[in-house]
C-alpha cells in the first residue's frame, strides 16, 4: 500500500487516541488502529481516573464534555486485618451541585477525580478524533512493525501483505507492547515489574449506590484496601460507578505466582469480606475482567523512541501505584498529547530522525509522567515488601482493637499497646525503625 498516512497511531486508548487526536489537529494525516471491535470494548481499568487537564488542551472543557460516571468526593484508605479494618477517609469540601454541574464548572478540578466505564469513555474520546479527521479502524491488530534502514516505516496488520505505511508510528499498544519489542526498545517485562488486576462489575441502582456510599448527585467514592490480598502483595479498591460498583484486586504478578493462589479466589474472597460484603449486597455481577498494568516505575521504562517511532502510555511503562494511589489513564492521556506534540513537529520538519525524536523524552522529562514517576521512585520500591501486605496490616488492626477494647480493666497508653501488637510477630523494632525510615525516604 503506497504511504496515505502522515502517522499511524496503534491502540484506542486513552494514550492513542489523544496522540491520533493531537496529531490530526496539527493537520496530519493519522490512522488508529484498534484490534478491539470499537475502542474500549477491550479496556477495563479500576474506575477511577485523576483529573488530568492534557486533553483540555485538544478539546476545549474536555471535563464537562467527556462522559464520566461520577466525580470522586470521597477518597478512603483502608488496612484490613483479620478481625478488624481501619479506614483514613478523605472528603472533599463540596457541595452537591459541584458535579451535578458538571467537572468544567468545578471550582478546584485539580481536587476531583472521575470514575469512568472504559468501554463508554473511550468509544467517546475516539469520536471526537474521528470528527477531527482521524481514520479509525477496528477489529485491526497491527502484528509488527515495517522497519526499513533502521527506522520504522510502518505497520504490518493481520492478513497477508498488509503493510501500511507511514513516516510515523506511535505505538499506545498497552502493557505488553508487541511494536515496542518488535522495535528491539526493550525485550518484554519481568513478573517483578507487573501486577495482575481482576475486577468484577456488579450492578445496581443509582440511588443505592448514592445511599451505600453517602453520595448526592454525580459524587462518587473510592476506597482502596492493603491487607486484603492473603499475603499476596497487593490490594484491593472499592470504586462507584453512576449505576455499579468496580471492585477489585491488584497484585504483583511475581508475588503471585510465588503463592500459588488462585486470583479469582482471591477475589471472591474479597467481596465476601467484612468490609465489601454489605457494600454489593444485592447486586448482581455483570462484568469480570483481568488485565496486566505495569508497576514499576523508571526502572521499567524503555527507551522511548527511535527513527520513526514514539511509544506512550502502558507501552511505555508509564503507570504507577504508591499505595496511596493508582495512576495511568492521566500519563497515558498527558504521553499522547505530548507524542502528537512532538510528532506534529517532526512532520512539519519531514524530519523522523532519532536525534529529532529524542526531544519526545526531553518533554516528558519537563512534564508531571517522567516527574511523577522519579518522585514516587522510592515509594514504588517499597511497595515490594511483602509486610507491608502482611504483618503491618495484622499490627495496626491489633492495635486499634486494644485502643478500642472496653472490659472493665485498666486502660493503657498507646506506646504499651503497640508493643503488644508487635510482640509475638516475626518483627523487631530494628526492623519497623528501618521500614519507617524507608517510608519516610519514600512518601516526605
Ligand atoms: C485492574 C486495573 C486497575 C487500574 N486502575 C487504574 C486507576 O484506578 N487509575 C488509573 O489512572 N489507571 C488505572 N489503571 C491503569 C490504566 O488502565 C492504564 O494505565 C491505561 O489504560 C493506559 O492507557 P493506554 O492507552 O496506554 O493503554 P490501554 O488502555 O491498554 O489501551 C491500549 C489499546 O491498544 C489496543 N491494542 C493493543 N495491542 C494492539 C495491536 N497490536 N493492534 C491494535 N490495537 C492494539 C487495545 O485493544 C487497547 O484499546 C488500572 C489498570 C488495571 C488493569
């Protein structure tokens, strides 16, 4: 096929479509190209998506347009023991008209986050490149790159011959690029560096998830769990929906391979815990879902382009958790806008050079992806202790319910009372004093 696009962009995600979307705007020629039936009917992520204002920046009050469930008001943080959960609650100062209004009319967006359904969400961004001119074609999987005196120069897609070309190519392919090993950019990622989430989707009437969570109008609530995953590094989240409820598992796939345990068990086991069960009562599962994300920080993060070639979003390991939060749509999005960013110029230059599209990395470096993943580096790394998972968890669950205890004996400070909790465990205090210097080293 003779060269009919400026660029070909793979994968209709939130990274792709943004850099489809970016590009068309500069007034390139794009392809997106979607193995998925439409975009997003592939997609599953946990729910919720921080506010992000890249893609204000190709669709003016992108926020009041874009079709999001609720806007998170409500953030919890809960650490589940055996007998016991101990939650940290943060709320938002709002009122109930802040998301009825819709998220462009907020007064402080940068304190909102958005729950979203993939499969709607994406279906919708992926319009709005089609209306800028974007071709998009669906139920096409792009099998490997065309690569010719060392740059790329297209696209192979399944069938025989089908090679289409373009002087660029971003690969927004997800976790497991195929077109960034193809191009030799890294050689796949280790179990260490990526975790598994399941999620099931369990549906339920609008009000009720308004009155199980405290919620008015559009607010929606999160609530994410450690210790909930039976020693498997990993944890758990609670997130609303308009008319669901996602809940879900993340762990690190190294982990739990180690145990053996099965990640739907797991699951189960979860939803039929204390803390969840009372929240799904009643509600009927409609979805079940499992899908990789990357969880390594930096360290996983290949070289991200090369003659040719740019890579955003998951292909480019541009996700992370700090156990505080979960992030990816946002680097996916703000990677996409940057790569079109940088794409349009080299167009505009006819230059596809990889010295031209090194400056790719020098922008990210400039931004929030490449600054967020440096600052929560640490953090990142000490989310691979397994007692972080384990016996912290059983520590401050012991130790609330002594400080909660009432039975008629004396009570006692709360140093006495963790020492209690401590004691017995397979910890020393040299051990909790080096975990909380780490902690600090990571989170201050
Ligand atoms: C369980 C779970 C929970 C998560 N929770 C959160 C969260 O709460 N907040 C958050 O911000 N992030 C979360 N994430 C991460 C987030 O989903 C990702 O970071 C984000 O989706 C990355 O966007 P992307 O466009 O790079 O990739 P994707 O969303 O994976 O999109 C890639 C697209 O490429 C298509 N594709 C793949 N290969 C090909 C091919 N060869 N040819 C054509 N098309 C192809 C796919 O069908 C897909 O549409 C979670 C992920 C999981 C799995």
């Amino acid at each position: 096929m003779a060269t009919q696009f400026d660029a070909i962009v793979v994968g209709a995600g939130p990274a792709g479509t943004s850099a489809a979307l970016g590009l068309a705007q500069a007034g390139a020629k794009v392809l997106l190209l979607e193995r998925g039936e439409h975009a997003g009917s592939k997609n599953m992520f946990g729910g919720m998506m921080a506010y992000c204002p890249a893609p204000e920046e190709l669709i003016p009050d992108f926020w009041a347009k874009a079709p999001w469930e609720r806007a998170v008001t409500k953030r919890t943080l809960s650490v589940a023991g055996a007998g016991s959960t101990t939650s940290l609650t943060f709320q938002a100062a709002s009122d109930s008209d802040r998301p009825a209004a819709g998220a462009g009319s907020t007064s402080d967006k940068s304190l909102t986050a958005f729950t979203l359904f993939r499969p709607r969400f994406d279906r919708w961004y992926a319009e709005q490149a089609e209306a800028a001119g974007v071709t998009l074609l669906t139920s096409c999987r792009a099998e490997a790159l065309v690569l010719r005196g060392g740059a790329v120069r297209g696209v192979r897609v399944a069938g025989p011959d089908d090679i289409i070309e373009a002087p660029l190519v971003v690969a927004c392919d997800g976790t497991l690029s195929l077109l960034a090993r193809d191009a030799g950019l890294h050689k796949g990622f280790k179990a260490e560096q990526v975790a598994l989430g399941v999620r099931a989707l369990y549906e339920m009437t609008e009000e009720t998830v308004d009155e199980r969570f405290g919620l008015i109008g559009r607010e929606g609530a999160t609530q994410e769990f450690l210790g909930c995953s039976e020693g498997v590094r990993g944890g758990g989240f609670i997130y609303t929906q308009t008319d669901a409820v996602s809940v879900g598992l993340v762990f690190h796939l190294d982990s739990l391979k180690e145990r053996r345990l099965p990640p739907y068990e797991l699951l189960d086991r979860f939803v039929a815990s204390a803390p969840v069960a009372p929240l799904l009562k009643g509600a009927r599962m409609v979805e079940y879902s499992a899908h990789l994300l990357p969880e390594a920080g930096i360290p996983m993060v290949p070289k991200l382009s090369m003659a040719g070639l740019l890579l955003a979003g998951d292909a480019a390991g541009f996700c992370y958790t700090n156990g505080l939060t979960q992030e990816g749509m946002n680097l996916a999005m703000a990677s996409g806008v940057i790569a079109a960013k940088v794409g349009a110029e080299a167009l505009a230059a006819g230059d596809f050079s990889a010295g031209r599209l090194a400056k790719y990395k020098a922008e990210l470096k400039d931004s929030f992806v490449l600054r967020d993943l440096a600052t929560w580096g640490k953090a990142i790394d000490f989310m691979h202790h397994d007692r972080l998972f384990t016996l912290y968890p059983q520590v401050i669950s012991a130790l609330m319910e002594d400080m909660y205890r009432s039975d008629g004996t004396p009570k006692e400070r709360i140093f006495r009372l963790a020492r209690r909790a401590v004691s017995g465990r397979s910890v020393g205090v040299r051990r909790i004093l080096a975990d909380l210097i780490e902690a600090g080293r990571g989170y201050a």
